[in-house]
C-alpha cells in the first residue's frame, strides 16, 4: 500500500499506487451504505420474525452472507491498497451444512467481519468527504484563473477590480496542494488498509 519513496517528495505523482487509493477512498461509502442496508434489513427481518421461526434462516443467511462480503471487501482491498491480509482455516473443509453453520457463528473472525460491514458506513462517509475535499481544494486552486477569466471584473461604485491576474496567486498555491493532498489521501488509505487487515485477516 505504501507509496514508494525512490522518486522522492514529488514522486506521489506519478506513483499509480496514489490513484488507486483514491478509489478505494471514494468507493468506501457507497459500498459501506449498501452493507448498512443489507445488515439492518436482514436482521430487522430477521429479529421481527423469529417468532415464527422463520427469522432464523433469514438471519442465517444474513450472517452467510455478510461473510462473503467480507470476503469481497478484503479482495478489494488487496487489489486496490495492495494490502497483504492473510487466510485462516476457521470453518470446516466438510462436514454437513449443520457443522459449517455451527463453525461459522463459532468464529470470531464472523464477528468482526460483521462489525467491519458496519463500521464501513460511518467510516465511508469520513473518508468519501476526506477524499474529494482533498481532490476538490487543490483542483479549484489550480483552476481558478479559467473560472475568474471568463468572470467579470468586481465593481463598487466607480471602482472596478479585475481578479485574473491575481488567480495566479492561488494556482500557485495550488501546486504545492496538490502533493500535500495526495500524501494526506495515501495515509487516510493506509489506516483504512491497517484496520482491514485486523478485521478481515482472518477470513478463509
């Protein structure tokens, strides 16, 4: 997940590893809010008709399926941060499905992938406004003499004030942003990386 150093400071750039973080930053939240909905709908379901007996397989399935988007959201992490998350072997190869049932609520790692999935809509939000926030500030700054060319000059009274020349000033800001920002976005992703690893480390 680390950038690499060998091109230096100003080697952010031009390291691919910064963009990819970048997506995995901006897909946190739509991806986190579709956890949250299938979590609270399957287990509201779930929870309200147990009674009847029948929330039991709806919550079953619910937990089935919770692992296997754990499992998508490690991949994804591992393809797009480059983030080493090892396997264990915590359910049984065989067995009948009673067995696998019974091993998969046993596990721990259960558990913390179902708290992952619903951490991922807060922290979704966090990093989704982090992210274009830092994209947004220094794409503006950069931009500013194309938008304050095409404006007109700010008039009170007899006195008029043309802003163009002076958007340079902020362009110039902007470069130096622009490297701050992405060094700021590849540590919002390695957090986001580390705390993925903890909790889905031990997904087979």
């Amino acid at each position: 997940m680390s950038v690499s150093k060998k091109r230096g400071f100003f080697g952010v750039v031009a390291e691919p590893q910064s963009y990819l973080n970048i997506v995995y930053l901006l897909l946190a939240f739509p991806l986190g809010t579709f956890y949250f909905v299938f979590l609270v709908t399957g287990l509201s379901l779930g929870f309200g008709l147990i009674i009847t007996l029948v929330g039991i397989p709806i919550l079953l399935l619910v937990i089935s399926g919770s692992w296997v988007l754990c499992r998508f959201e490690r991949q994804v992490a591992i393809t797009l941060l480059n983030e080493d998350i090892p396997l264990s072997v915590s359910r049984p190869a065989s067995g009948g499905l009673w067995s696998r049932v019974k091993a998969l609520l046993k596990d721990r790692v259960t558990w913390r992938g179902v708290l992952y999935l619903f951490l991922k809509f807060p922290l979704g939000i966090v990093t989704f406004t982090i992210a274009v926030t830092l994209i947004a500030v220094p794409v503006g700054l950069l931009a500013a003499p194309t938008y304050m060319w095409t404006s007109d000059p700010l008039v009170w009274g007899s006195w008029s004030f043309d802003p163009f020349p002076w958007s340079w000033i902020l362009t110039i800001i902007g470069i130096p942003m622009v490297f701050i920002s992405l060094y700021l976005l590849n540590a919002t992703a390695v957090v986001f990386g580390r705390m993925t690893r903890v909790m889905l480390g031990k997904l087979q």
